[in-house]
C-alpha cells in the first residue's frame, strides 16, 4: 500500500502494509499498538464507535499484550472489537505493577516512555502521571522527570 495513514485504533501515524482481499482484512503496523489485522467490516464502520472512543487504550493495550506476550498478530472483527470495548478496566494495582515491571524491563531505553501506555493498560496521560507519581511516592521509581511530551529521565531504585 506504502505511505502512512492514522491507526484506526490509537490515531498515531500507521502504515497499512497489506491488504488481503480474500480475507477482507487490512494489515497494520502501528508504533504505538503493535500489529494486527483488521477486518474491512470494522474499517468501514469504525466511525460508529466514535462515542467509546475513551475505551479505544484497551483494544491497542490487548494488541500491544498480544504482540508481546504471546507473538501473536492479532485479527480483529467487529464482535473481538466489542468484547474488547467491554472488558472491566484493569484495577489500579494491576496498572501500576505492570508499569514498575515495564520501567525496570526498559533501563536504560531512550524512549522510555514510547509504549508505557498500551504495554500497561493505561487510559491517557493523566493516569500515566498518577501512576508515575505514586511510583515516585513509594521509592520504586528513586528519579523521574516527566515534561509535556512525556519524555523521561529515570533511575530505578
């Protein structure tokens, strides 16, 4: 396909790679989510989730887990679409450890922060902040800065 085009998932600049029509499924490799496939069926219809757009984090989390934990390049239709939509929120506890275990996983990584929020289920940017505050709080974290773009400088106590 070549040249980029906005996830439809997390909105970051993707490139959509292939398109199987066969299939009927697009394939993305996104920066931020990881890579998938995504049914036309979906594609086409995105636009009448547009009202659970908040909930969007959890489908580019479970990608990105799917990736990751399990190298798996997940399909996604629009039933998988819902039920992703529809998962319960990871408890605050569940994103916190998953953050402290992400940050000492990533030492020394320049782009610390790239991925933190779908590799640890977290919503948006206030919520990173919450939790890397804590973080600081509890001496898990000895140092951090965090600017507007979220770029960090850390040391992991």
């Amino acid at each position: 396909m070549g040249g980029y085009e906005p996830c439809p998932i997390c909105g970051n600049m993707a490139q959509p790679e292939t398109y199987n029509a066969i299939e009927n499924k697009r394939y993305y490799n996104c920066p931020n989510c990881g890579q998938f496939f995504l049914k036309d069926m979906l594609y086409r219809d995105i636009d009448i989730y547009e009202k659970e757009k908040d909930k969007f984090y959890k489908v580019s989390s479970w990608i990105y887990e799917q990736n990751n934990s399990f190298d798996t390049c997940p399909e996604i239709d629009k039933n998988r679409f819902e039920e992703l939509l529809n998962l319960p929120d990871k408890k605050i506890k569940e994103k916190f450890d998953f953050m402290v275990q992400y940050i000492l996983n990533n030492q020394g990584s320049n782009e610390l922060l790239k991925n933190i929020k779908p590799a640890c289920w977290i919503k948006d940017d206030n919520e990173l902040g919450i939790l890397l505050e804590k973080a600081i709080n509890l001496e898990y974290v000895a140092g951090i800065s965090v600017s507007k773009s979220l770029a960090a400088t850390y040391i992991i106590s």
